[in-house]
C-alpha cells in the first residue's frame, strides 16, 4: 500500500469557518449546532490560513460550517479570501439570508454560494429539524441571484429523499443556477443515529439509474449535474455520473489530498472535509504550518495510495483504479478504508448471484469529534418478488 510522491499544490481548499448553526439537520454529519465546544480558529488566525493556501496554489477556497454569516466577522473573512485575488466560495443553508445579507456578501468579495435543499418542502423540513427551512433556502437562492453572486445548489441523498429527485431536478431547473451536487449521505455524527435515514448498499441497485436519468434529464435542459465521488463507482451509469467531472468518464477513487485541502474550524487538516477519523488527521494549523503538513504528512496523501483495498474490494476488477472509493465513507461504514459496500458495481455483482449486502450497526462510536457507527456488513439472500 505505497504512496505516491508527487510534487501537487493545493487547487481547492474548504476551510470550516465554524460549528455554529441555526438549524438542527438531523443528518449532519459535523453535529453543528448553537453551542461549540472548543475555541475556534480567531480572525487573524484565518487571514493566516488563507495566505498559506494561496502560497501552496489555492486557486478557491471554500466557506463552509456551521453557518458562516454567523460570525459577526464573517463579511471581513470573506473579504480577507478575496483580497488574496482567489475565488471565495460560500455552502450555506440559507436561513438567515434576505436581500441585504446577500448584497452585502456580494460587496465583502463572495464569488459563489451553494445553497443547500433536499427535497419537497415536507421533506426538506423535517430533515432540517426547522419549520420554514425549505422556504427560506428558495428566498436565498433568490437573493443571491439579485445580488449577482452565481448560485448552485447541494443535496445530501438519504432514504427519505432520493426517490423525490425528480421532482426536485423541476423544481430547480426553473432557478438559473450554475450547478447541482448529489452525494450520499455518510452515516457519521447526527447521521450515526438517524438509522431511518441510512441507505443501504442494495438500495443502489434502484438510486443509481434514478440519479443517472436525473443527470441526463438535467443536462438537455442545460443544469449541470455532479455526482459527488462517494457516489456510484464502475455500473452501467458511471459515464452520466461522471460526464462533467472526470475526462475518463468514470471514477479514480478517493481524491483526498491530491490537490485538495480541509481545515476544520478547530486548525486541524484532512485531505477531505468528510474525514474526521483520528488517522486522517494530517496536523493542527496553531501548531504545525501548512507547507510543512501539506509537503510531509502521510494523512494529507490518502488519495495518492496505490491500492489500499481490502476485504470485497481487493478483489474487484477495478481495484487498482477506483481503490476502494470515497475513504470518509469506508470509514465511516466500516472503520478503515479501501472496503466500502457503497458501490453500484459491487451491488450488481452480488445481485447477479442472488445477494446482497446489508449494514447492521452496533452502538456509536466515540471516534474523532463527530462520531461513526460500527456496522457489520452481512451479505444474505437477494429477497425475490
């Protein structure tokens, strides 16, 4: 299981601004919410982290949470990426934005925002553990727009929702917006106990052809969509999932740290913003600088190993290519990465032999600061109809 040493530089960086949130979403997977237990990185320590970015190649750099606008220094945080002269991304649920939040993000410097939604409004709602939450999402997207700054939007897939795409993809072709991301939701933090929530492996054997029909419905009417990469892996759909994202048309596993960067709120690095486990943990920004974590941690190289595959995995053809998939989610499932049950290709294969796999969890695990699920994947008998 080597490491390639490659000399990279940092393209994109997503950097937590804060935990704090004014929603409940009971599928986060950062537990964000009113109350932080740490002190979080200051002002000055950000302007800091920025300019190391941007001296290591940054080219954007991602806001995310929590909720950002509620810093009271959140417009100088934006202002201090785009003084840099780099592209200053913002991922909000939108809550608290209205006109003037909007044009004044626009004045600090913000290039882009990604508001989030995740179904009809019922649906929505309820996931965000807030009344309203649905509608004042779509009032953000609207204010953005009036306020120039391009927008698009991001959809956690989970089992109450996915099936409702659909009617989603119609309702968000109507917005003008610059894209649309679906990624599936990762069983970790609120996600670890939110069991109703949890997809199943075999449940991709009917999502996949459903997230590829949207894709391609989408795109002839001219709304780019992404399948993030903890999503599909080798199926009969893997070149409509993969169509705007990757010049082969189909995944090269786990991109971790290849040319993009996570700093949590707290100053601590990971390849990924989806990775939390104390393994992947590359460095602390208050103690370590970036250049030296970025150039000599191991943690900050995950998407450069060869192939670090095991158990089903390490037997499928396209081990060497796809290496196991997204690490966060294999992880997350089953405490390691290089194995993860969350595949389209694996689903088939199984179902080919009359099986399927199923997760069953045990109690959560106090891994890293947002918590994981211990599951045993059980392969049993594909039920006939």
């Amino acid at each position: 299981m080597g490491i390639r040493r490659v000399a990279r530089t940092i393209q994109t960086a997503f950097v937590e601004t804060t935990l704090r949130c004014d929603q409940a979403c009971s599928f986060c997977g950062s537990r964000a919410g009113r109350h932080v237990p740490y002190e979080e990185l200051s002002s000055d320590e950000l302007r800091d982290v920025f300019a190391q970015l941007v001296r290591l190649g940054a080219e954007s750099i991602t806001l995310i949470g929590g909720e950002t606008y509620l810093r009271e220094d959140w417009l100088d945080i934006i202002g201090a990426v785009h003084t840099l002269g780099v592209e200053c991304t913002l991922i909000t649920a939108g809550g608290a934005v209205d006109e003037r939040v909007a044009q004044r993000a626009r004045e600090a410097g913000l290039d882009r925002v990604a508001v989030s939604l995740d179904g009809p409004a019922d649906i929505h709602d309820k996931l965000r553990g807030t009344a309203g939450s649905y509608d004042r999402a779509h009032r953000a997207i609207e204010a953005f727009r009036r306020a120039g700054v391009p927008v698009g939007c991001n959809t956690q897939l989970n089992a109450s929702n996915w099936r409702e795409l659909p009617v989603l993809a119609d309702v968000l072709l109507g917005k003008g917006l610059y894209g649309w991301q679906l990624q599936l939701m990762i069983p970790m933090g609120r996600a670890s106990t939110a069991k109703s929530l949890w997809i199943q492996p075999y449940d991709l054997l009917e999502m996949i052809p459903l997230v590829a029909s949207v894709i391609d419905y989408c795109d002839a009417k001219g709304l780019r969509v992404n399948a993030a990469c903890n999503l599909g892996y080798f199926g009969p759909h893997e070149h409509s999932l993969r169509k705007f994202t990757s010049e082969q048309g189909y995944t090269r596993g786990c991109g971790a740290g290849v040319s993009m960067i996570s700093i949590d709120s707290a100053g601590n690095m990971a390849g990924c913003a989806a990775l939390d486990a104390r393994e992947t943990c590359g460095g602390n920004v208050r103690i370590q600088s970036i250049v030296d974590c970025w150039e000599g941690a191991e943690e900050l190289r995950l998407g450069l190993v060869r192939n670090p595959t095991w158990g089903y995995c390490a037997g499928c053809y396209y081990a060497s290519i796809c290496r196991g998939g997204c690490s966060a989610t294999a992880i997350a499932v089953t405490g390691r990465r290089g194995n993860n049950p969350y595949c389209h290709h694996r689903a088939l294969e199984l179902a080919s032999h009359g099986l399927r796999e199923r997760l069953v969890a045990h109690d959560a695990a106090p891994e890293g600061r947002r918590g994981y699920v211990r599951f045993d994947v059980v392969v049993e008998p594909l039920p006939t109809a």
